[in-house]
C-alpha cells in the first residue's frame, strides 16, 4: 500500500469522525485504520501465494483489533471502519470505494461451496452497526444499510434498507454523478422520514381502537334495561255502553 493511499485513508476518518482530532490520534487510536494495515499486508501475502502467512497475518490484526477480514478479500480505497469491534468480512467480499462499516457488522456467507458466497459492495455503501449482509450479492452503488438490518437480496444503488428482514425505505438518493449524497452516520437515516413497520403497526392499532370502541357501545346497548311498551286501552264507545244495558 503506497503513502499516498495511507495518507487518504487518515484524511477519510478524518472526515467521517468529528470525534478525531489529528492525524497522529487516528494513526496510534484507530482500530479500523490498524485493521486495513494489517489486511493490506496480509492480503499482500495472499496474492503472492504466502497462503498460512497471509492468514496468520490476518489473525494478528484480528487479535490486535477485534476486526476480522480474510485476506482473500477485495477492498477499495478509502474505507472507513468505524469503532470496528465484532466487524468480519468474509473470504469472497468485494468492497468498492469510499464503503463505511460500523462495529458488529457482518459480511457473511450463507453456503459452504468455495466460489462466490459473500456479498459485493459497491462505492460509496455505508453499512450500520449490527447489519448483518449475507449472501452473493450485489448491494449497489450510494445504498445505505440501517443499523441491526439484514439483508439477504441484492439493494439497488441508493437504496436505504432498513429492518429484519430489511426492507426499502424512502425514495432513492440522486445519481453519484448529479449529487453527491451526504453522509449517512449508521446508514440509519435521522430526519422526520418514519419507519414504514412502525406505520403499519400505528394503523392497526388505530383499527383495533376503532373496533373495540364499536363493540363496547354495542355491549352496552345490549345490557341496558328495556322499558316495558305500553298498550293504550280503548275506552268503550256510546254504542257499545248502551248495548250492554
């Protein structure tokens, strides 16, 4: 790895983190940044056919920095691993650039033969804390993962995902090329847009509500006492009084 791609990473956590300070605080602090140097060597290792040496470099960094990624994986300039405790990228993972992972996230494998089993990232995917994203395929370009989802089918580019399992949310980001989308911290969106399960669920419980108010006036109107109905008596006529005489 070159200086210079060393040099846009710092500026990448930089960036990304207002809790960073410096460029010395994220070269000595950061576990993510201590994690991309150890893969980058093991990963050197790796396709150059040290095989054992490359892993057991690998499992140096996961020792040192609670971060799992096999050096077999394909990452990206510039990824952000933020926090990073619990963070695992599986063996086929493909990662594009400017990608942002959060602690406890998961690039898994949901099959057991040797080819294509882990997930491709496209640019510019940031993906929330606990997300768990398994499977072979494709999340695209900008897509944002919200904290704790899981995803098991491809994301289209801009898409934010959110749930278990998760779900679309919102409307699509413009183009990369038309606007650049900010920043998502946790790809867990923070305005007033609101979860499309919470929506459902207030609805229902409005419905139930309306229910229960109709079947309780209709107990009541069942249970009130009913008023005895009077049968007005017809007083005899001259005629009738006088026949009877």
């Amino acid at each position: 790895m070159t200086f210079k791609n060393l040099r846009d990473e710092i500026a990448t956590v930089l960036k990304h983190d207002p809790a960073a300070r410096s460029s010395l605080e994220v070269v000595f602090c950061y576990p993510g940044f201590h994690a991309l140097l150890f893969y980058r060597t093991a990963h050197f290792l790796w396709e150059h056919g040290w095989l054992v040496l490359g892993r057991f470099v690998s499992h140096l960094g996961r020792m040192a920095t609670g971060i799992e990624i096999h050096p077999a994986a394909r990452i990206g300039r510039r990824l952000f691993i933020d926090h990073g405790m619990g963070v695992v990228i599986g063996e086929t993972t493909e990662i594009g650039d400017d990608v942002t992972l959060y602690q406890g996230v998961t690039l898994g494998g949901t099959s057991l033969h040797r080819g294509k089993r882990h997930p491709t990232l496209e640019d510019g995917v940031i993906v929330g804390a606990g997300a768990k994203v398994l499977g072979s395929f494709t999340v695209g370009r900008q897509a944002r993962i919200g904290a704790n989802a899981v995803v098991l089918a491809a994301v289209e580019a801009g898409a934010t995902m959110v749930g278990i399992p998760a779900r679309k949310q919102g409307e699509d980001r413009p183009a990369p090329q038309q606007q650049p989308p900010q920043f998502l911290p946790y790809g867990t969106p923070c305005d007033e847009t609101p979860d499309p399960v919470a929506c459902a669920i207030a609805i229902l419980q409005g419905e139930v509500a309306s229910l229960r108010a109709r079947l309780d006036e209709a107990e009541r109107a069942r249970e009130a006492p009913r008023k005895p109905i009077a049968i007005p008596l017809e007083e005899p006529t001259a005629e009738a009084a006088g026949g009877r005489r």
